[in-house]
C-alpha cells in the first residue's frame, strides 16, 4: 500500500519541475483568452478608427468602380491599378491588422510571462504514429476539449441568435432606408451585436483560464518518489550526504586531535568536558580553544593530553564555560579572562617547578567564573 500511494500523483510541481517545463514549451494555454483578446483589440481600432476606415473604403470602392477610358483600351494597366488598389486597401486595413497581430502574439503572455523555447519547435516524428493519433483523438483530453468547442458554440451562438431575433425588425427596416440613413443603422447593428459576442466571450475566458491553468498543473503533479528522486538530484543522496558530513567531522577530530600536543593546559570537568587551551603572546590577544568534547571526546582528549604530558587541571565551573560558549578556534570570552589567566599562572609555575624543582605550586580551587556563563548554575540561580 505504502508503494502504491509514492506512485500516486499527489505532490505539487516543484519550482523545478515548472522550470523543466517552461523550458520544454509546456505551458498553460487558452485559445478563448487569445481569441478574446483579439476581438478586443479590433473592436477598439474599428471603435476609434472607424468613421476614418469608413471614408477610406467609400474612397477606394469608388476608385475601384469609377470606368476609365485607357484601361478600357489598354489591358496592361489593368495589374498595376489593381496592385495600386490592394496597396491602398493593405495602408487602410494595417493599423487593424497590427493591432489584430498583436494580441494575438502577445495575449499568451497575459498567462505565462515571456517564454521562448526552441524544443517546443524541434519535429517530433513519434507524432506522425497513426496509432498514437487515433489514441489522442478518443482521449480524455479531445473529449473535453471537444466538450468545450460545443458548449463556446452554444452561448456564442445562442447569445448571437437572440440579438439578430431581438433587432429582426430593425434589420428587415435596412432594406427601405436610404443609403445615408442604413449605413448608421447597420454599424449600430453591428456593434450591439459585437459587443454581445464578446460579453459571451469573456464569460467563456472566465471559465476556461482557470480550467486550463488547474490542468496544466495537474499534469505536471509528482510522485511521492519523484519528489525524492529530485531532492537527490538537486541536493545530494542523503546517504552520501551523510557519510561526507561523517568524514567532514571524522577530519575534523583528527584535526583537533592533532593540536592537543601543543595545547599549554586541558581544563577538565573532570570526565564530562574536556577544553584545550593554548595561548602565545605572540599574535594572539587571548587564550584560543584548540580542541573541546564532552565523555568519550573529552576522554580521548585527556588521553592524548597524558601522552605528550600537557597539564590537565580539574576544574569543572571553568570547563562547563568554557564548553558551552566557546567552538574550536575561538577566543575565551573576556569574562573568563581572570579565570583562564590564573589557569595558565599556574601551569607556568608547574613547568618552572619541573623544569628547576622548588615548591609545587598549589592548584587553583576557587576559580572566578560569572554564574552566567556556568550552565550548571544557572537553575540554581533561577
């Protein structure tokens, strides 16, 4: 069961897994808000433009019917006053056409942001497979698509029947208007009945954006074990991950280990903490911690502190302090500055002692730890 649900798609797309997929030319389209958009942009020219678009055609129809004597006699300039014609008509019609062009171009951007990929547009021969085409053509996918072609035929059809019902009388009236008075009347007409057409539109966009973007994200859904095939992919196997962070710290000890030998003085708890201390008055403003650890760490740390005769000075205060504030490398806190000095005092005079011989120096007992920094103090002060 449990292999059965991490095959399921239940995860969301990772921001990976869209970016894969942007890149591939899958994106979230809708035709309805494309042809919307359209609509939109040649209504608004022919709303601004069209008493102008209007002179302009009058012009170019009179042109194109008005008789001429030389081209009645001479058929070669009949191609080039057509060319001249459709020029005129193409200068009269581009700035709907331009408009027309770019919304259509522009109106996928309303969805998906700019995206340009060149896969998108590499041939794929596995769609030439009649069988996987009669596969496409029966699937869920054209069903629903073809589902929606009705239902858009439906209203906008519907929506265009009831406003040529509604103005039946109006346009049966045309016929016995002047010319002059018709023309008004018909844009009229027209733009009522455009203005319908894109009001059904724009309900179909509302319905179908929302449809397509739920889809396109469905699509794109994760397996419980994709989700962890790119977590291995993008941030490492854990397992790998794992042993490089055994191995880091593995090195890291042996490293520590090492500098033990030229610690001056290990302070002790005396078995649960361990902390070496080393301090040069030559380029170090306080004593530095080169090695720190806690049971078999601070015992290993004791040990090889025995082995190359570094003092070890029992004094559990100053090594809980010491533990708890303080990573490999850094320097004493500058509270601790008393203690860590008479600690050190003291190792010096031992040295002197068994180097020249003399009275052994007494051991520190009573070292001035601030109670804040004692974690083993801190409930008692509470």
């Amino acid at each position: 069961m449990a292999e059965d649900s991490d095959l399921e798609k239940t995860e969301q797309p990772s921001e990976r897994k869209l970016e894969q997929a942007k890149e591939k030319g899958q994106l979230a389209r809708s035709r309805e808000l494309s042809t919307f958009t359209v609509l939109i942009a040649g209504g608004a020219v022919l709303w601004f433009m069209g008493s102008t678009l209007t002179q302009h055609m009058v012009r170019l129809l009179h042109d194109g019917l008005t008789f001429k004597q030389d081209l009645a006699f001479n058929t070669a300039l009949l191609t080039p006053r057509l060319f001249e014609l459709a020029v005129d008509m193409l200068l009269v019609f581009s700035p709907l056409l331009l408009a027309v062009f770019l919304a259509a171009a522009f109106s996928p951007l309303l969805l998906n942001g700019w995206s340009f990929s060149t896969e998108a547009l590499q041939p794929k021969f596995s769609r030439l497979n009649p069988i996987s085409g009669i596969g496409r053509m029966f699937s869920v996918h054209s069903l629903v698509e073809l589902g929606k072609a009705l239902a858009k035929s439906i209203v906008v059809g519907g929506i265009g029947a009831w406003v040529i019902w509604h103005n039946k009388d109006a346009v049966l009236a045309l016929s016995s208007q002047t010319m002059d008075a018709a023309i008004p009347q018909l844009g009229h007409l027209v733009g009522v009945s455009f203005m319908a057409v894109v009001g059904a539109m724009f309900l179909i966009v509302m319905v179908d954006v929302p449809f397509q973007l739920w889809e396109h994200n469905k699509k794109l859904m994760m397996t419980k074990e994709e989700v962890r095939q790119e977590s291995k992919e993008t941030e490492g196997d854990p397992m790998v991950k794992g042993r490089i962070r055994s191995l880091q710290r593995e090195a890291a000890r042996r490293r520590m280990m090492a500098a033990i030998p030229t610690a001056d003085v290990v302070v002790t708890n005396p078995t649960h903490y361990a902390v070496a201390l080393k301090y040069s008055e030559d380029g170090m403003r306080a004593p530095v911690v080169v090695a720190k650890g806690s049971d078999l760490i601070a015992k290993r740390i004791r040990e090889v502190a025995s082995e190359h005769h570094v003092p070890i000075l029992e004094a559990p205060p100053l090594a809980r302090a010491l533990h708890k504030h303080t990573e490999l490398g850094d320097a004493i806190p500058e509270a601790l500055y008393t203690a860590v000095a008479e600690v050190l005092a003291y190792v010096y005079q031992l040295k002197r002692y068994q180097k020249q011989g003399g009275a052994r120096p007494i051991e520190p007992d009573s070292l001035p730890v601030p109670a804040a920094l004692d974690p083993a103090s801190k409930p008692a002060a509470a």
